[in-house]
C-alpha cells in the first residue's frame, strides 16, 4: 500500500527493486517517463477493479509507479544553481530521459536498483521542518520544486504588516513616555528628599507636645485649690456619719459614734 509519507524521503534498494518487479521492468527501462507511464497504464487497465481485476494487486502497481516516479523525477545534486535557476527545468525536459546517469559517465544499460537507491538519496534534500538546513538548501538547489502561490505571498504582506505595525506602537508609547518625563518636575535627590520629609515629621511631633505642655499649664489649678476641695471632701464624710449616727436611738447610741463637723 502506498503512503503519503513516501513522497518525502527516498525510496530504498528493496522498494525500488520490488517496484521493478511489480511492472516488469528493467532499471534502464525505468528511467524513461514515458515508457514508464506506459507499462501503468497498461497494467492499470488490465487489473483495474471497475474491469474486474484485483484491488490488491492494483494499490501494488499504483505503489511502485509512484517509488520509480519519485526516483526518476529528483533533481540532480551536482548541478550548480545559477541566475536562471527558476527556467532549469524547462532546459530538463529537453535533455534525454536518461541524461542524470549519462552526464555522470555511465551508462543507462548499466543502472540497477541499488544505483537507483544511493542516486535518489544523494539527490533529495532533507524534507523534515526540523533539520534546520531544509528549506534552504531546497529553496537554493532546487527553486521550481516549489512554485510561486499567491497564498504564501499574502501571508509574507500580513507578517510584513504585522511586523511595521508593531513597531509603529512601540515607537509611539516611547515618544509618550519621553513627553510625559520633559513635563514633570525635575527629579531631586531621593536621599536628600528623606531626610527633609524625616525632620519635618520631627518638627512636627515637637510642636504638637510643646503646644499639651503649655495647656496642661494654663489649665491646671493651683495648690490651695486641691487642699480646699480635700478638706470638703473630709467634712462631707464627717457630715454624712453624723447624719447616720442620729437615726441610731437613744438606747444604743453612745459616745464614740459622735465625730463633729470640722469648720472651715
């Protein structure tokens, strides 16, 4: 069964050597597009399932045309990129089919799968997205192996917006941030600005105690007062026992329960 993931690595000796043998053909008979769409198109027809042939044998043939296809239409890895790289491939196309082998000193009747396998490797690049070397060397060896869609230029103008945009507002919030500093007051020493605020609060605090101390002065009476209103208090104690000695009666009152009142 064929994978989608065949497309982007090379395709092995075995795989190539069973895909020879599924169509029935030699390694130099292979290399040639067209005798190699032929012999498909022959065989699909023959076992394909709408005519009564096998399903399985079907995605067979379907699996080692699209192994021999994938080697036969890699680009080749000695050429040299040049200013006209992205015309290449019409210049490709003209050359005989067997002209990758051919160019290298050998012959086509010479080619077998194992040769097919380490060419196919030395011609594909790393397709994974985590080599770090992929897209440019496929960009720079092989230009038309991706061609131009508008939609990959449309996402190139949104970042490119993007990108201007965002330093549009990093430019403006730093040209706010400079007015908003040329406006204020200028900075005083911070130490200097501590102690003067410290010995203000001191100053403060030294004035609301000097300010009770005067008060408690102006507003405190003088000793004769509280020795008047001591003796008063003493008279009344007086007063108040004389007044709880008379409901006494007579039989029991005596002598010692008498205290007189102190005159002022």
């Amino acid at each position: 069964m064929f994978h989608v993931t065949a497309l982007f690595r090379a395709p092995t000796a075995e795989e190539v050597r069973r895909a020879l043998a599924t169509l029935s053909l030699t390694s130099a008979q292979a290399i040639d597009k067209k005798l190699l769409k032929k012999r498909y198109l022959e065989l699909v027809k023959k076992n394909h399932p709408d005519t009564g042939g096998d399903a399985e044998k079907m995605k067979s043939i379907s699996t080692a045309y699209q192994t021999l296809r994938s080697v036969t239409r890699m680009p080749d890895p000695q050429e040299k990129p040049s200013q006209a790289a992205p015309f290449q491939h019409q210049r490709r196309e003209r050359q005989p089919q067997d002209s990758i082998f051919t160019d290298r000193g050998m012959p086509a009747d010479w080619i077998n799968a194992e040769m097919l396998h380490r060419m196919a490797r030395e011609s594909s690049f790393p397709r994974s997205s985590g080599h770090p070397m992929s897209s440019f060397m496929r960009n720079s060896y092989d230009p038309h192996f991706r061609p131009f869609s508008f939609q990959s230029a449309f996402g190139n103008i949104i970042r490119a917006y993007v990108f201007m945009a965002l330093i549009a507002y990093l430019v403006l919030l730093l040209l706010e941030r400079m007015v908003e500093m040329q406006t204020q007051s200028p900075p005083t020493n911070t130490r200097l600005s501590r102690l003067s605020d410290a010995g203000d609060a001191y100053q403060k605090r030294v004035e609301i105690m000097q300010n009770r101390n005067r008060a408690k002065q102006t507003d405190r009476p003088n000793n004769n007062y509280f020795t008047i209103r001591k003796e008063e208090k003493a008279a009344e104690k007086i007063h108040h026992k004389h007044a709880a000695y008379q409901k006494i009666p007579s039989s029991v009152r005596g002598v010692d329960y008498y205290y007189p009142i102190k005159e002022r």
